[in-house]
C-alpha cells in the first residue's frame, strides 16, 4: 500500500510539473499578445504571430516594435517565452532519453493488453517466443536475473524485476495479461509467482513447467490452470523413442508451429454441426472435445455445443 501511495505521489508530481510548464508558456503567450496589440495597434491575430516567432527565435521581421511599451514586452517575452521553450525542449529529450533507457534495460512499464508474461529466460522460453512470434501473440519476458543485451538483439520487450512484487507486475501490466508463462527449473518460485500474479488478475491463464511430480498438486491449488510436468514427459518421449521412433517424431513435430505441420484448437461458439464448420484444405479435425473428454469417434453431422473444441491438424506445406 505505501508503495503505491509513492508511486501516486510521484505520478501526481510529474502531472503538476507538466502543467506548470503548459501554464508558463500559455501565459506569456496571452499577456505577449494583448499587450503587443495595445502598444503596437496590431491585431490580435498578428500579435500572436509576433509572440510565437519571438519566443522560438525564428525572427522574420515583419512585425518589430516600435513604441516603448512594445520594446518592454519584447524584453519580456523574449526573457520569459524563450526560456520557458528552452526548458520545454530540455524536459522533452530528457523524456524520451529516460524513456528509451527504462526500455533498454527493462526498468519502465508496458502498455500492453492481451499479452502473455514469460517469467526468466532459458531454452523454454526461448522456445515458447518462437510459437508465439509464429502466432503474432503478444509477450514480454520478466525477470530478475535477464541477459538484457541478448533480449535487445532480438527486440524482445522485457521487464527486470522480482516477478513475486507487485509493483513488477504492476510494470508488466498483469491486470490486462491473458497470460502468465511460468518455465522456472525452481518449483517453489514458480508456486510464490503464482500466487502474486493470480491476486492481481484472478482471469489470468496461468501456465507453468513442473519440475517435481510431488509438486503438481500444490501448483493446482497455486492457481496454475495448466502444468506440463517435464520429467514425466521427457521420460514417456524417451521410452518412445526406443519403441516407437516414429510416434515421438510425430509428437515433437507436432509440438511446433514453425515448420511440418502443425495441431491447433477452435472454440466451437454456437450450436452446429460439425459440416457446418468452416476450415481450410490444409486442415482436418482429428479429435473433438467435450464435456472433458476427447472423442475420436464422430461423423461430420455430430452437433456441436457452445464451448466445444475441435482439435485440428494443419499442414504448414
């Protein structure tokens, strides 16, 4: 609560610096004006003109003042005007230097909506950003220990921080994520990282690795909706793979969406039959979802209900 009372304060500060500065320069351009007019017999049009080209030194010479109290405006436009620019044009390049530092080391804040947070940076997440560039998704990486240099050679957004801080989640715009990666080697992180982003964003889709099997159930109670349990996965594609080669190359080709084919999922929205789906010839439905269960065992006049899922192949050839 007190971080977030400072973070106000100092948000409500910047907003007052800004209006003082847009109310400095407004006010010598109306008094510059009027009094230019008065003194000079100019119209109030000219005299703005005059006042905005006096005090960003441009300097034609078409309107100068000839009467005493002109020259006394000059002075103080020129002394006010000129120097309230100056500072408008410092505060705008420190803005957008902070600002490009901040993006560079991943110490600002995202606007992003409907993005997926990755929490660290290893192989997975490597992975994980390859099928998400492929699906034009959204993402950033979060982290208290990035290689920064790495992430800004591939121009991957990142924010360096304590993913268990809500102030970090705050950065990383958690309240409109549609969802948190979690691929952590520690089980134990991956459960505390949890529990603070699902406070912030109780919708959010959380997805995790697991590397413990005695810690999935832990990880569900966390409010992990889905865990992918390494080891026990692993192990089964190793067994496989001395058994039957062929199913782990279909399963690992599958797995991608960069090259081969491809396996995807269509949220059925209404009540229809399956012929009345629409797909394209490099798609197949190989599976149907519903009520919990997959069906293997369908016709194309199976109807379908709201919230069904078709489980669909897709050649990327």
């Amino acid at each position: 609560m007190l971080i977030w009372l400072i973070n106000r304060i100092r948000a409500l500060k910047q907003h007052i610096d800004k209006f003082r500065i847009l109310s400095m320069l407004l006010g010598v351009l109306i008094f510059g004006s009027i009094a230019f007019s008065y003194f000079e017999k100019k119209g109030i049009w000219d005299a703005i003109y005059w006042v905005i080209v006096t005090i960003t030194t441009v300097g034609y010479g078409d309107f100068y003042p000839e009467t005493t109290g002109g020259r006394i405006i000059f002075v103080l436009v020129a002394l006010g005007g000129i120097g309230t620019i100056a500072y408008v044009v410092e505060q705008i390049v420190s803005f957008s230097t902070k600002s490009a530092l901040k993006k560079l080391f991943g110490s600002g804040t995202v606007k992003m909506k409907k993005h997926t947070v990755i929490v660290g940076w290893n192989t997975k997440a490597e992975e994980a950003i390859k099928e998400l560039r492929n699906e034009n998704e959204e993402f950033l990486v979060l982290g208290s220990e990035l290689n920064q240099a790495e992430l800004n050679a591939r121009e991957i957004p990142h924010i360096s921080g304590d993913a268990t801080k809500s102030e970090t989640l705050d950065r990383c715009n958690i309240g409109d994520a549609k969802t948190l990666m979690i691929p952590l080697e520690n089980d134990s992180e991956t459960i505390m990282i949890a529990l603070a982003a699902r406070k912030q964003n109780p919708g959010i889709k959380i997805v995790a690795t697991c590397e413990e099997r005695e810690h999935v159930e832990m990880m569900h109670g966390a409010g992990i909706d889905h865990i992918i349990s390494y080891a026990e996965i692993s192990g089964r594609l190793l067994a496989h793979a001395v058994t039957e080669p062929v199913v782990v190359n279909f399963i690992v080709d599958a797995s991608t969406s960069v090259e081969g084919f491809d396996l995807k999922q269509i949220k059925v929205g209404e009540k229809t039959r399956l012929a009345d789906i629409s797909l394209s010839e490099n798609e197949k439905v190989i599976a149907l979802y519903k009520r919990g269960r997959f069906v293997f065992d369908f016709t194309a006049d199976v109807m379908l209900a709201e919230g069904d899922y078709l489980v669909v192949i897709a050649s990327l050839c």
